[in-house]
C-alpha cells in the first residue's frame, strides 16, 4: 500500500462530501484598488516599490525584538514573584519613560527568532494595509472575511514550502487541531454514516514530545472514534518501524514535530521519509520552529534535509520566526479542500486581519531576501554550544534545571543580572531561545549569569567571573 493511496481516499471523501453538498469554497474579496491586475503583479509593485526595503545586516531596529523595558516596581514584583494580574503594566504611577523608574532587560525566551517583527519593511506594509482598508472584513475565511491579501499571502507559504497550495488559519494551534480532526474524519466520510470497523480507522503514530497542539487535535479525533492511536517513543524509528509493522491498518499517518519546541533537538527526517516509502504511510510535519530559520530559502527543516517533496503536509506558525501572528497548513489542493471544509478549528474561526496578512507576507519575502538572518541565528548557536559545552543542534536551547523550585530561582536570578528569560515548567520543560538579533556579547552575558545559578562546563563557564550587567 503506497502514499498514494491517501491521493485515493481523499478523492472518495471529496466525492461524499460533495455529494452531501457540503464543501465549502473560498472566494478572495479584492480589497486593492487596482482591482485588475493581477496577484503575481501586485507582489511584483510591492516588493519593486520604495517601501519594500531589505538590509545587509543587523540595524538597530532589529534590537527591538529582544530588548525590553518594563517599571521598576513592576521589575520588584518579578524578583519577590508577587502574582499579577497584568494591572501595574497599566498603572498610571509606572512611569516607564523615567530612566530612575525603569528597568532594562535583554529577553531571551521570545519567538521573534529572526527579528523580523520591527523590520521597517514589515512596519509598512502593516500600517499601509490598516491605512487603506482598516482591519479588513470581519469574518470567518468561509462567510467573507478571505481577501486578495490572505491568497497573495497563501501562494507565498506554498512556494516556500514548494507546495501546491496553502491554507491560512488564525493560529498555529488552530492549524494542528484542524488537520488532526481532518484526518481523523477521513474513514468516517467514506463510511457515509454507518459505524466504522476498527481496520476502517485512520491510524496515527505520534512522537512521544510533539507539541501540544498536535496532541489535542489527536485527543479531539480519538474521541470521535475515528483513529487508533500509537505513540512512539521520541525520535525512535525502529520503534515506529516496529508499530508500523505490526498494523494492520491501511489508513497510517505518521505526524511530528520538525524542531522539537522544548527540547531543541531535530526529527530524523531522512529516516521518516525512508519508512514513508516503505509503509505508505501520510507524512504530516509541524514546522513551527524550522519555517525560515533552516534550509538555504527559509523553506524549513525538510529543505534543510533535503526532502521537501517527501512531505504531505506541513503546518507552520506565523508566530516564531515569521514575526507576526496566525498559522498555515502547506499541502496539494486536494487537500486543502478538504481541510476548508471540514477542519472545525478553521471553519468557525475569523480570518487573520488583514494588516497583519499584510506584514507576514512582506515578512516572508524579507525573510528570503535577507538570508544574513539565518546565517546570523547558527552563528549564534554555534557561539553558544563554544562557550558553553552544551551540545546544542538548534536555536532552540533547552536547559533542564531540576525541580520547579529551582527552575523559580534560576528565572529570578537571571532577571536580577538582567535576562527576562521565563520558567517552563511542567508538563513543559525550561528552554531559552536564541535570535538573529542576539550578539555574541549577549550569549556571553548571559552565560555568565548562567553560571552563578546551574551548572556548566567549568572548562568554558569559567572564562567569565558572572559579573556582567546590561
């Protein structure tokens, strides 16, 4: 039984629903008002325009992303852990704009890998979109809220992840819950109603560590009786290989995450792309993480891996490294269909609004343009894993502590010597991040204070006397 088997059930689900009269079409409202051209010249003016604009290395707008100032009764409250509720952040006696008042911090657990979030290119597509349409129409993709900026958007994340077509959803976390119920729904609607056999099942095989959001998808679809589910222990392929063979189901995805969100560490693409060819089964990865941060274009961790045709589905987030916010599933039109008319967590959710389309797209092609931004990120991890001993692979540094009892102090510590870095604790597990707009100063800084509360490898930990302040 091949993949494209899959090809082959997605068509008969396609074909039942359609019968049912129940797929549901996009219909892009043009918000621009050179309603005539085309979308492949609308991103041509743009990126040709003065306003798009990309540089040749670090600026100092880019240190908005990891630098913050907050009030120093605010900062007091961190140090004695006093809960809050977010109302000194408002607090008409917090003057932040006082130099006596405030407190500068370097953060160091943030998203915004690339910096891309105060990149003046991006600024301006945002203000112009808000400028000239307001936050676009207000409405689910599916009831008039999906315009020209959302498909221009869209065409972009598919030729970056050199798929057929994409589909926009308000989170990363929405993505994942709406492809997992998807697949999960896939042997109901070629039942048509009647109750499933157990071989009829779609059967999933997850990493023991994927995220969250690929857990409660799973959890929603188990809980309609449409899947069985198997966990394999993480990033263990003769495990995987093992339950494979010992399922008697046809219908087998295989989902994991690309770049581990907690632990830094990547899947074993090559080896899950020959077990594919082997198994036959869907190959579904989360690319949070990896989407233009790895590989030489920004495609992501299977670009980086060379075996971007060898995925079916790859989800992303435009929260990490993209700067902005929302989600997007990248797959064959097929099932991008199928998704838009099933995926509950796409269908009853509003549309990103379209300022925010605006800045992720012209985030993505500065992405692609600005290719220093990679190189700079493995440049720091590289620095990182120098300084410290650690063997680290990603931007993603995962730093076990110990008890939650520790991982407090080492976080009030840390903000003491100036790093906002904040506790990950259970069901989690404590994790840093680097960025490309982080120096090497930075890492050297904040390995010091490092120091003075976990242990590192005396023989490079001992080069700094944990004295430095921002």
């Amino acid at each position: 039984m091949l993949t494209n088997s899959w090809d082959y059930w997605v068509e008969e689900a396609l074909s039942r629903l359609e019968s049912q009269k129940v797929l549901r079409s996009l219909r892009p409202i043009s918000l621009s008002r050179f309603e005539s051209k085309s979308y492949e010249n609308e991103v041509k003016n743009f990126v040709d325009s003065e306003e798009f604009q990309t540089f040749d290395g670090l600026r100092s707008w880019d240190r908005a992303s990891v630098e913050v100032e907050i009030a120093e009764p605010t900062f007091q409250k961190w140090v004695d852990d006093v809960p809050s509720s977010g109302d000194e952040v408002i607090s008409r006696d917090d003057n932040v704009a006082s130099p006596q008042r405030s407190k500068k911090l370097l953060l160091v657990s943030g998203n915004d890998c690339l910096g891309l979030s105060s990149h003046p290119t991006v600024r301006k597509a945002a203000a112009k979109a808000a400028r000239e349409h307001g936050m676009g129409p207000r409405g689910s993709a599916l009831a008039g809220g999906y315009t020209n900026y959302h498909r221009l958007l869209e065409s972009c994340l598919a030729d970056l992840k050199k798929k057929e077509d994409c589909l926009l959803c308000p989170t990363g976390y929405s993505a994942n819950m709406a492809v997992m119920g998807t697949i999960g729904n896939v042997g109901s609607f070629l039942a048509s109603g009647r109750k499933l056999l157990k071989d009829e099942r779609v059967a999933i095989f997850s990493d023991d560590l994927n995220h969250a959001s690929i857990i409660d998808g799973i959890r929603l679809a188990e809980r309609k009786g449409g899947v069985e589910v198997f966990v394999y222990r993480h990033c263990d392929m003769s495990h995987l290989d093992a339950l494979l063979s010992s399922s008697l189901m046809k219908k087998k995805v295989v989902v994991s995450d690309s770049l581990f969100s907690m632990d830094g560490d990547f899947a074993p693409m090559v080896e899950l792309v020959e077990l594919r060819k082997r198994h036959g089964f869907l190959l579904v990865i989360d690319d949070a993480h990896g989407s233009l941060v790895c590989g030489e274009n920004g495609g992501g961790v299977a670009e980086e891996f060379n075996c971007q045709n060898d995925i079916d589905i790859c989800i992303g987030t435009l929260s990490k490294a993209v700067g902005c916010s929302g989600g997007f599933v990248t797959c064959s039109k097929k099932w991008k269909l199928l998704l838009q008319s099933t995926g509950r967590a796409f269908i009853f959710s509003t549309a990103l609004p379209v300022p925010g389309v605006a800045a992720a797209h012209a985030a993505v092609i500065v992405a692609k343009k600005e290719m220093w931004r990679r190189k700079a990120i493995r440049s720091r991890v590289q620095d990182f894993r120098t300084l410290t001993g650690l063997p680290i692979t990603s931007h993603i540094i995962s730093i076990i502590v110990g008890s939650e009892e520790k991982v407090h102090h080492a976080s009030t510590s840390l903000l003491k010597y100036g790093f906002l870095v904040t506790p990950i604790t259970p069901p989690a597990v404590p994790s840093n991040l680097c960025s490309a707009a982080h120096t090497t100063d930075d890492l050297k800084q904040l390995i010091a204070a490092l120091s003075n509360c976990i242990s590192l490898p005396e023989t490079n930990a001992a080069k700094f006397d944990g004295r430095a302040k921002l």
